[in-house]
C-alpha cells in the first residue's frame, strides 16, 4: 500500500520502538480491517524482539491520496480489540 506517514505516527514509531517494516506488513495484510472515530484501523499479530506477541493497531485516513497513517501503537491486549 502506499502510504505517508503523519508528524504524530513518526514521533509514535521512534518513542514505541516499532519498526517501519513491522507497518507496512500490516498495512499489506491486514489481520483485520474496523473502523474507529471515522479512521481505518489496520490490525495485525506480531512477535516483538522479546519474543512477545503484540497486536499493531494502524489507523489510517483513507480519504486522501496517497492513504496517510495517523497514529500506530502496539498493545499486549489482543483480546480487547481484536473483534471476531
């Protein structure tokens, strides 16, 4: 997917340690795809360098061109927001 990234989800990937590699995955297959606070929430399953499995949570504005990822986080509570 082509994709720009926002001030805010560069400041988020540098302070959370998320590698940009990790994003694109997601955003080119997506576990899920939902949609919070009018943004399209990109999800997937990964395994952090501790051996850890996390859930990548990208949101992302879809109404403009090229597609631009506001924010991204990482959480250990997979169950909370993954939706069957």
């Amino acid at each position: 997917m082509n994709f720009e990234l926002s001030g805010h989800a560069q400041e988020e990937l540098t302070n959370r340690s998320i590698p940009l590699q990790v994003v694109e995955l997601i955003l080119d297959s997506p576990g899920q795809i939902l949609e919070e606070d009018g943004l399209k929430v990109y999800q997937g399953q990964f395994t952090g360098t501790n051996g850890n499995i996390y859930l990548l949570r990208v949101f992302i504005n879809d109404q403009v061109s090229p597609v631009k990822v506001v924010t991204v986080y990482r959480t250990s509570k997979i169950k909370k927001y993954w939706r069957d």
